[in-house]
C-alpha cells in the first residue's frame, strides 16, 4: 500500500497482531480475531480498528510497521487480491513473523508466493476453521514470545515446528483439482490396518450419502463450480428414486468431464437429500457458487424431467428447462441437460469429446437393461444389509437381457470383488467370478475404464498382486482421465506407492485434492485421518477423526481408528475411552487389547484379544496380529501374519506402514515377510 502515514494526532495503536484479508473473507478474519482476543492477543483489523477520520492506506501501514506478528487468511481471494500483496510485502520488509492461515487450495501467483516463501502456514482447508483455530493461536502464541525474546536480546528455541504448521511455501501444495472418492463397504468390514486408505475406492457405504456435519469450513465457489443435487423423485407412487438418483449421477459424471469445472462428487451432494436446507448453506458448506436441482416425474415409458441451474449467491435462476420425453430418449437428454448446463456457465468445451454421447460400451439398446443397471447402481451405494445380494440380482437381469452390456458386465465385476473382501464369497471364488465377468467386458470392449479399474482392485485387495494392480489402473487412468474410474485409479496407483515405498506424501497431497471436490464425504475424510495417522502427523490425524465424529457420532471404526491415535499420542485414558465407544467388535476389541496392555492392565488386555480371536479369526487375522505385535509377541504376531496371507494376500498390503506392526521392523522375519508380499520398493 501507499507509504502514507496517518496523522500525528491521531496513531493507530500498536498491537500484537495485524489480520490480513481479502473482503470475501470477512467471516474468516472475524473468526480469526475473536479466537485470538478471547487468549489475552490483542489484533489490529480493518476497518474495526481504522480511527474515524484516520487515512485508510495510512492507518493500514502505521499498523502493520506497529505490530509483532501478520496473520494473513490465505484463500483464492486474497491470492488475486492486490492490497493484500502490499500488505504482505510491507510485513515482508519490515521483517515481521508471518503465519499463513490457509483455507482453500488455491495455487499462489507467483509475486504472490515470493514473499511467503519462508512464512509459516496453518492448513485449515480439510480440518475446517473451527478445529484449525487452536493451532493457530499456538502458533502466534508461539511467535510472538519469540519475538518479545528477540527484542530482549535472549537466545531463543521457540521456532521449533508447531504441530500442523509447515515451512515450506503454500504455493508448493497442490491446486484445487479434486475429484470423486468413490464409497467403501459397510463400515464394520473395513477394519483397522486396512482402514479406509487401503480400501479407497472400492465400496458402497452408507454413511457418507446420509450424515450431515454440523460444523463446516466456509468457502466461496469459483464461478465455474456447481453441485448437482440429487433430484427429487416426483412419480405418482414414489418409486423411482432409483432413476432421479441415477440421473443426477450421470449428469455428474458428465459434468466432470469438462477439465475447467469444479464438480461436486455424489457422495457430498447427495449428503442434503431430503433436506430442506436453504441454497446459500448448501453452497457454502459444497464450496461452490451454482446449483443443479430438478426433479423426475415417470410414468409407464413417459418422462417429465424439470431442471433449473441456480446462481447460490442470489439465488437467480440461470436456466431452467421441462422436458416431455419418451423414456427411450434418456441418453439424448443427459447429453442435453449437461451441454446447456455448460454453455449456461460460460465454460468452453469440446463437445466432441467432453459431453457428447457416450461411447458404445457405457450404453446399451436394450432401455430396460440400463433401468436395471440403475437399480444395481443404486443398491450398490446404499449399503444396507443385503444390498449389494440385491444390486448382483439387479445387474445379472441386466444381462440376461443384454448380455453385450460391457459395463453391466464391469460393474457386476465389482460386486464380486466387494464379496471377496467381505467374506460372502471366498477369496478364490470372487476372484475367478469377477475375472470371469471382466473377460466379458473387456471382449466387447477392450476400452472399458471400469472394467480394467474393477481388475486391478481385485488384483490389490484380493489377491496382493500390486503389479498387476499398477499396470490395470495405468490403463484406467489413460482412459478416463476425466472420469470417475480414471481417478480412482490413480488413487490406487499412490496407494500401492505408499505401501510399497512408505513414502506418504503424495498420497496426502492426494487426499486434501479429493477432499475439494467432496467436502462432505465422511469417507474421504477418514481415508485422509488415516493416511495422516500412517505418516506419524498425529495431530492433524486426531483432529480430522474428531471431526468425522462431529458428522457422524455413530460413524463405523471411527472410534476405534481415533482411538489407535490417540494410543500412538500416550493418550492411553483418552484411547480407552474413546475405543470403549466403538460400535464395531473386531476394531474395538483390537484396540482395547493394545490399550489395556500398553496400561499394564494384562488381564483385561488378554481378555480383549480372546474376544477377537474366539469371534473373528476365520476373516481378521490381520487385526490379530497386530494385536499381538503392539502387545510384543512377535511369534504369535507373525503366525498370524501367516494365517492373513493365506486368507487374502491383499490384507498385507499396509504392513510396512501400519504403525500397530512397528515392534516387529527389527526382527528379519518382517523383511522376509515384506518381499514375501512383494512389499519391497
């Protein structure tokens, strides 16, 4: 800003913090300041603290010259925002601490990222503001006893590393690019070790499509973002909602084909369904700045599809459009609906190959095999007791009335894979169905991304074969880099690169990009708990459990996966409790086994560990294990470690970075076993 100072008469007065902004993020910035007042830190803020009649650009720079440390809230806004530059250089020139308070993913100009490159920075963008304030008053906290200390002349350590604050650039984290997580299993199959990082990508849950957080980040949409919400079925007998949801999810998938638009996943967009939550609310807690709502009346082979695109800051229409048609016109009016949608957000596309019809493989002729491969879909992701039996059903009719249904035949594929993992089939049984139903796929269609997506899950999970894992997802990837099947594929492409290297940064960079494009997934958010957790950032992992459990109290392994946090914080009374509060036996009893032993309490921890044996040992040898690992018994641990292998090769794939195994790093049969598993890279 301007070198203007305001007049002598009247000084603005020093305080310990200076709060840079850009105006979109007022909310924030008064969050911020009252954190930070409310702990005894006094903060200088515009326009509350410009005196009546003081320069403003003055007022700004005596303030900034005045005060001990910056706090600038970090977002796509201030990035663009050219008095906010100025107000970081002049910090930046007088030398001042600056804690970058970071609440989106936006990239950094490069002007922009110079003078924070060495700045300290809090990422608020995954754990939400309301849990990232505490770090970020320790953090000034922090800094300005160092610089009081400084001022005093004394030698000082207190730039330690904060927990969850970095030093390197902001500008280095990856831009907002997130993409679909698709849904787990039912919770109570996906057990610790495993955990939702080693099974991302696969599985329907229930929990996810149905919580509703009560806390959420603030964001504001760029313009070119939107969130189809699920459309409301309308029929006469309520019995379609199988086909509004199948709609709203292909308009989704055809919308994520346009590389220059943020496009809300499913699983966060359907989280309002049956809601009646004002359109602002939901765009701000989607990070979004336009909504796709509509609803689907059918009757017999009659349509009647009302669409209406909404501008969330106002609440304008854009476009809205009613369309009569015959049932068999389906495909032409997804095609329909998405290109206006696009044309009507200004963004340019190719409709040749964004939007345009799909190809050959994803459709078929026969219009009652697509209904029924919309049943199977919708089952599939329900994820109630005996749904997935169901969308099986669903998708075998499917094919009995086309059995040249490429897709049909992938995502059949899937619900094999699915009941290899869970135990319904056993290991060798899935796998040899879902390769017979991949063969099929893939011989009409040597192209299909699902299908090649579904082979390598079943290589990975099942079978512990990571390269042919990696190379069937490379050739998803290169097929649908757009598309869901292609982004889960390069989800599992880090997966198996983190398990096999125990390097972990990509895949959290990974996460954080997922997490933008489905803020609301409960799903997403313990994938990245995890993942968090495996790297040893305890902090940041107990914080993203905390808040999963916000959302969700009665979220499956939650407990007990926050509860092995908090055992690796020496929180043992907190790990106890917390695990005590599990719903799922197999991950309760395999954490209070760990916690009662690391409390000296043996009895009660051997009683725990029975439990797990006595009722899970025919499908959770894995849990067993590490059970005996964090206990010390490296013989049983690794008799068990033997069992899980026999059971389903793929149960091995987190070994080397599961933190419960740590015990056992030193002893050569854990090498042994790590090339065994091909778990060397």
């Amino acid at each position: 800003m301007a070198e203007e100072q305001p007049p002598a008469s009247q000084p603005t007065p020093g305080r310990d913090v200076f709060i840079s902004y850009a105006s979109h993020d007022k909310a924030v910035a008064d969050a911020v300041c009252q954190a930070l007042e409310r702990s005894v830190v006094m903060c200088w803020i515009a326009p509350r603290d410009v005196v009546p009649g003081e320069s403003f650009a003055g007022a700004i720079v005596h303030a900034i010259d005045a005060t001990k440390v910056i706090v600038l809230v970090l977002s796509e806004h201030a990035a663009t925002s050219q008095h906010v530059l100025r107000e970081v250089e002049r910090a930046s020139s007088k030398r001042h601490p600056l804690i970058a308070f970071r609440i989106d993913l936006a990239p950094m100009p490069a002007d922009f990222e110079y003078f924070l490159n060495t700045s300290q920075w809090l990422d608020a963008s995954a754990l939400g503001v309301k849990l990232a304030l505490p770090k970020l008053v320790d953090a000034v906290q922090r800094a300005i006893a160092s610089v009081s200390a400084a001022s005093l002349g004394y030698v000082e350590t207190i730039h330690k590393p904060v927990a969850n604050l970095s030093q390197q650039s902001p500008a280095s984290k990856p831009a907002t690019r997130g993409s679909r997580l698709p849904l787990l299993a039912l919770s109570l199959l996906v057990t610790l070790g495993l955990g939702y990082f080693a099974l991302d990508n696969l599985w329907p849950a229930k929990h996810s499509a149905t919580a509703q957080p009560t806390t959420a980040a603030t964001r504001v949409g760029s313009d070119k973002s939107i969130a189809v919400l699920p459309f409301v079925d309308m029929s006469e007998k309520h019995d379609q909602e199988y086909f509004s949801d199948g709609l709203s999810e292909e308009l989704i998938d055809h919308l994520a084909h346009i590389p220059d638009l943020k496009v809300i996943a499913r699983t966060s967009s359907f989280a309002f369904k049956g809601k009646n939550e004002d359109m602002r609310s939901i765009a701000t807690k989607l990070g979004v700045a336009h909504l796709l709502e509509g609803s689907v009346r059918k009757a017999g082979g009659e349509l009647r599809i009302t669409v209406q695109l909404i501008r969330a800051s106002d609440g304008v229409h854009l476009w809205s459009e009613i369309y009569d048609r015959k049932f068999n016109d389906i495909f032409k009016i997804q095609n329909e609906i998405s290109t206006t949608v696009a044309k009507a957000l200004n963004v340019a596309l190719d409709m040749t190959t964004v939007v345009g019809v799909q190809p050959a493989s994803q459709r078929t002729v026969d219009l009652e095999a697509y209904r029924l491969l919309l049943q199977g879909n919708y089952f599939f992701f329900r994820g109630d007791e005996g749904d997935v039996a169901k969308a099986e059903g669903y998708l075998l009719q499917a094919l009995k009335l086309d059995p040249h249904y490429a897709l049909a035949w992938a995502k059949l594929a899937r619900v094999y894979a699915w009941q290899a993992y869970s135990g319904k089939l056993t290991a060798a049984e899935g796998a040899a169905k879902g390769r017979a139903a991949l063969e099929q796929a893939l011989a009409l269609d040597p192209n299909c991304a699902e299908a090649y997506y579904a082979r390598a899950n079943i290589s990975r999970i099942v079978d512990g074969d990571w390269i042919a894992s990696m190379s069937d997802n490379e050739r998803a990837a290169a097929l649908d880099p757009q598309g869901e099947a292609g982004d889960n594929a390069r989800g599992n492409i880090l997966s198996v690169q983190a398990a096999t290297s125990g390097r972990l940064d990509d895949s959290i960079n990974w996460a954080r990009q997922r997490l933008e494009r489905d803020p609301l997934d409960t799903i997403r958010l313990m994938n990245f708990a995890t993942i968090q957790q495996f790297a040893g950032h305890l902090d940041e992992s107990a914080a993203i459990y905390r808040r999963v459990l916000e959302m969700n109290s009665d979220y499956g392994t939650a407990h007990a996966q926050y509860g092995v946090t908090l055992l690796l914080m020496r929180k043992n009374a907190e790990a106890l409790e917390t695990a005590k509060q599990e719903s799922d036996e197999a991950s309760k009893f395999l954490v209070l086994g760990c916690v009662y032993w690391t409390m000296g309490r043996q009895a009660e921890s051997d009683s725990a560990l029975g439990a797990l044996e006595r009722g899970f040992a025919d499908r959770k040898a894995y849990e067993i294990a590490a059970a005996h690992a964090c206990r010390g018994e490296a013989d049983a641990a690794f008799a068990w470690l033997e069992r899980a292998y026999q059971q389903r090769k793929g149960s091995l794939q987190f070994l080397k970075i599961y933190p419960l195994f740590q015990k056992l790093h030193d002893d050569p049969r854990f090498d042994a076993l790590l090339h065994k598993a091909k778990l060397v890279g």
